[in-house]
C-alpha cells in the first residue's frame, strides 16, 4: 500500500470521478474504455475509484483517448524566469557528483 497524505488522495478522486464522467459522456462501457486502453476491467475500474496502484502511464494513455493529455505537458516543468534561463545557456551543465580532489 502505498502511504499517501490527505490532499494528493483527494486530487486522485477528483481525477477519477472526471475519467468516469468523460467515459459516460462518451456513452461507452469500462469494458470497452479498458479494451482500448489494454487493461483489464478490473484494473480500469481501480482507475475509476482512484486506487494509488494504478500506472500512471494507464492515466497518461486514458487521457490521450479522451484527447486531454496536454494538461499533462505542464506538470514539473521548472518555472524558470529570464534571468535562471540565461545563467543556464552561458555556464552549460554542471556536474552532479561531488569534486574531485587531485593528489
């Protein structure tokens, strides 16, 4: 089980209960929407109740067939102003690791 706080659960729910209400809208079954995502129905169903298990590339799958993954597109993208952009371009990539001393 995976340990989860009270407000990530309740943003899963609420995208839950929107894939559900997308599915209706589209006047089709769990097990057709499941088909077309390769899943089975249980597990789709699972998406339908916001269960923590589930793939998250299932949801980014389901949202492409619904035609709405661009909301996707924005999510950990860094908010970088002009100034962190342009300090990037002229020093490049830094090394993550730690420095290395020569003897």
């Amino acid at each position: 089980m995976i340990n989860i706080d009270q407000e990530t659960l309740i943003v899963l729910q609420n995208m839950a209960q929107r894939l559900k209400e997308a599915r209706l809208a589209r006047n089709e079954s769990q097990e057709l929407f499941a088909t077309r995502l390769g899943i089975s129905r249980q597990t789709y169903s699972k998406m339908e109740k916001g269960v923590t298990s589930v793939a998250i590339g299932y949801w980014l799958m389901a949202c492409s067939i619904l035609n709405s993954l661009d909301s996707w597109k924005t999510i950990l993208v860094p908010e970088d102003d002009l100034f962190a952009q342009y300090e990037r371009q002229q020093h490049g990539r830094q090394r993550a690791g730690k420095s290395r001393t020569r003897l």
